[in-house]
C-alpha cells in the first residue's frame, strides 16, 4: 500500500517528517484501503454521461456492467471506452482478448502496424506449431483480413483494448480480465464445424480479399464491429461456423462479465469482525458485434464447459492434412529434382567435363 498511500508526498516539509511518519504508520491497510476506497466511490458518477455505444447491465446482487460496443479500427471507440471508465470509475476492466493476444496491450501503434502488415512463413510456422495445420491456416487466414483492413486505414487493431489498459491503471483497485475465449479453441471448433469443401471455399475467399476500406466505413459500422461484419459477409453461407466464431463467444464473454460482477468483500480490521460486501461495477469492452449476444444471454443460467471442449478431428480434416503435406513436399521433391536436373545438365556442358568423360570413354580401348 505504500505506493497508494495518500499521506506520502515528496513535498513534505523538512521539519515534518518524524510527524508524517507516525501518522503513517497508524493506519492500516484496512484503514487505507478505505480512504482510498471512499475517494474513488466520490469520484464515481452516480448518473454518469455516457457515450450512445454504452449498454448497461445489472446483476441480482446490484452490481451494474457497462458494455461498451466498439469497432475495432475506430478513433471514436476509444473515446468512448475512456470517457466511460473515467465516469464509472470501475472495479473491474473486462475486455474481448484472451492470453494469446494480450501482447497487443504492451505494444506501441507503429510496432502494431508493422507486425499486422507483415505475414510470413516464420508466423505460419509458428501458428501452426500452435494450433495444428488446419487451425493454423485459419488463424493466418483471418489475420489476413485484419492485415488487408491495417493496412487500408493505416490503423493498428485493438487501440480500444490499450486505451482500456491505460485507463485501467488509473484507477484505484481496479483489476484488467481478459474475457475471451482462448483462439486455439475457437479455431480448433471452427474448422471441426466445416466440411472438407467448406474449408476450400472459406479459405478461397479468405485469400482474394481486396475490397478498399475507408475510415468513413469504419465509423459507419459502429452499429456492427468491421471486422467482424466482413467475417459475417464471408461466412454467412456456415452457419456452424457462425456459431462457433461469433455465438459461443457471446456466451464465453457474458459469462467471464458476470464472473467480474460479483460482489466485492471490504477488508476486515481483525477477523472477529463480520464481512462485509458492496456491488461491483464493472465495464466490459467488446465488438459491436457481441453486444446483442451479450445481452439476449445476461439473464440465462451459462454453462461453458461444452464450448470449451475440443472436438477430434474428422476424417475431412484429416484428408485436407494429408493432401496438404503431400503437395508440399510432392513441391519439395520437384523443386529439388529440378534444380539437380539442371545442375548435372550444366557441369556436363564444362569443356572439362566433357574432356574428362572423353578419356573414361578411351581407357578400354587402351
């Protein structure tokens, strides 16, 4: 708590300090946390203003959610997302990543923007190594159209998410959630949900995505996340795999938002003393996209073991693999083939060569 003590200050008076110190070091932690706790709930709006985008939640136990709707190249969604967590001042910041992106928080703009332009074979390796081949393609894939979209606008993905963060930590006791389910699961599930076809005309349509973008587009579709509107677009024929990258993910957020809203307990001064709880406020920050989901779930019982499961792979699956290592290294051994083919073809063709070979042809003779 020394960090956050409000009594500390580098500008204390010289003749002071022994007064200061006594002072400090009869307060508690509970005590402390109080002051600090009474400051911030003064702080707190009790009708706060906030953006059109904001969808606001209640729990049985009083706890309130504010959801903010964002798009996720978009200026206006991190206004809305600070505005609203510097009203609320909140206990707890959920927001729609989950461990294999939160390196995105750490990151400056331009090494965002450079990273999402640029799409290798050292990123599919690595995906791959990750999530197996089918699900590594599509994490690739899809990393395609949030690379086609950067680099159109000239915006790095998730700014909302890092303005989140940084709002976050400025507020006294406020915890960061990441609220989405894990992307190896999700892919994994997406592709068992597609046939063997399905999965040609996805990806297909995935790799010829050109479509110019403009940031008037992008705040356009504030009423439904870009990013995901184009996914809608491609993959509105799938209705599984609707289900999987768009619905059970609905389900997996309001679950980990009301997993956030739980009451919070206030530190105790000795043990004797009785518990004691107040509501939670909590702001989520999603796309655009799930906030209908979120909110058609809120009040239903949710269970997230079966969307946490990953089903085996079917027999398409394993046909694409195999058909897929077969052609590349079937490309390998050609290539290879090939360059031999030649190589031997050009040292032949040395006067050397051929003058040594001329002598081979003459020592029977001898």
């Amino acid at each position: 708590m020394a960090a956050a003590d409000p009594m500390s200050s580098s500008d204390a008076p010289e003749d002071g300090p022994k007064e200061t110190s006594s002072v400090s070091q009869n307060i508690s932690d509970a005590d402390a946390f109080k002051i600090l706790l009474e400051m911030k709930l003064k702080k707190r709006q009790k009708k706060p203003a906030l953006p059109s985008t904001v969808t606001e939640l209640d729990t049985e136990d009083g706890s309130k959610v504010y959801v903010v709707g964002t798009a996720h190249f978009s200026d206006s969604s991190k206004k809305d997302v600070v505005k609203t967590i510097q009203e609320v001042q909140p206990d707890v910041v959920v927001v729609e990543l989950c461990q294999y992106r939160v390196s995105m928080l750490k990151m400056d703009e331009k090494t965002l923007l450079k990273e999402a332009k640029e799409i290798n074979l050292e990123k599919l390796q690595q995906a791959i190594k990750q999530n197996g081949v089918m699900s590594g393609l599509m994490q690739m894939l899809l990393l395609k159209v949030s690379a086609h979209i950067t680099e159109q606008l000239g915006m790095a993905p998730g700014g909302e998410f890092r303005e989140a963060f940084k709002e976050a930590s400025k507020v006294p006791f406020c915890k960061f959630h990441l609220g989405d389910r894990p992307i190896p699961v999700t892919f994994k599930r997406a592709i068992a949900a597609l046939s063997f076809w399905q999965k040609v005309k996805l990806g297909w349509g995935l790799c010829f995505l050109s479509d110019p973008i403009s940031k008037d587009d992008v705040e356009k579709c504030k009423q439904k996340d870009l990013l995901e509107q184009m996914m809608a677009e491609m993959i509105g024929e799938f209705p599984d795999l609707h289900r999987t990258i768009v619905s059970e993910r609905d389900v997996y957020l309001t679950y980990m938002l009301k997993q956030a809203a739980k009451q919070i307990e206030l530190p105790r001064a000795s043990e004797n003393e009785p518990r004691k709880y107040i509501p939670a406020v909590v702001v989520g920050v999603v796309g655009m996209g799930h906030v209908p989901g979120i909110e058609k779930n809120w009040n239903s019982d949710l269970k997230i073991q079966e969307i946490m499961s990953v089903p085996p792979p079917s027999a398409s699956s394993k046909i694409f693999k195999f058909v897929l290592k077969a052609t590349v290294f079937g490309l390998l051994g050609y290539g290879c083939y090939r360059i031999g083919h030649r190589t031997v073809q050009f040292v032949l063709s040395m006067p050397a060569a051929q003058s040594y070979l001329q002598r081979l042809t003459e020592l029977p003779q001898h």
